[in-house]
C-alpha cells in the first residue's frame, strides 16, 4: 500500500479508506470523464483519439477495480481471482471478433 493512500485508510475500517478518499478518486472519474468528451469534440485530436479514449478508459477502469472494488485493500487472491477473469474475457472476445469479423471478410 503506498504511503499516499495509507494516510487515508482508517484504523477501524479493515484497512479500506476514507470516504473522503472515495471522494477524491469519484472526483478523479469525473475529471477523466470530462477529459473523454472534450477529446471527442477536439477535431485536432481525431488521428488520435481511438487511443486516447482507450488509454483514459483503461485508466478509469483501474482506478473503479482498485477503490470500488476494494481490491488495492483486500487479500491479493481476490486481484488474482479477478485478473484471471478478466485475461478469460479478453481472450474470448479477441477470439469470437477474429472468429465471426475477421476470418469472414478473409474468406477463410
């Protein structure tokens, strides 16, 4: 746990943080969020955008899994648990795209 957050985290809590820290990230979120639709509407940004949409996204998914979730703070076989649903996911909707989109239009 980094020094940052553990000047959060409760004594009585079970090691999760403060609802002000749950503030501060939900703020966080927020800010990305603006920060998504401004990108979208910045036609200087077009050649760009698909991955910067993808990077911000990844971003506010981290940040939900590691606070929401409570996975920063619990027991690392729950992050193991859910990293390995989360490689399953990825895995099967790469190969159903590439299985149904992909080999079609190849003519495979």
């Amino acid at each position: 746990m980094s020094s940052e957050v553990a000047t959060h985290v409760q004594e009585g809590n079970g090691g999760h943080a403060s609802p002000g820290f749950y503030w501060a990230i939900g703020g966080i979120l927020t800010v990305i969020t603006a920060v998504e639709v401004a990108i979208f509407y910045i036609p200087a940004l077009a050649g760009a955008m698909v991955p910067l949409l993808l990077t911000a996204s990844a971003t506010k998914f981290l940040l939900v899994v590691m606070f929401f979730m409570h996975l920063k703070f619990d027991s690392k076989i729950f992050s193991g648990l859910f990293l390995a649903g989360m490689v399953l996911a990825t895995f099967m909707t790469v190969a159903l795209t590439v299985l149904f989109h992909v080999l079609p239009r190849l003519g495979a």
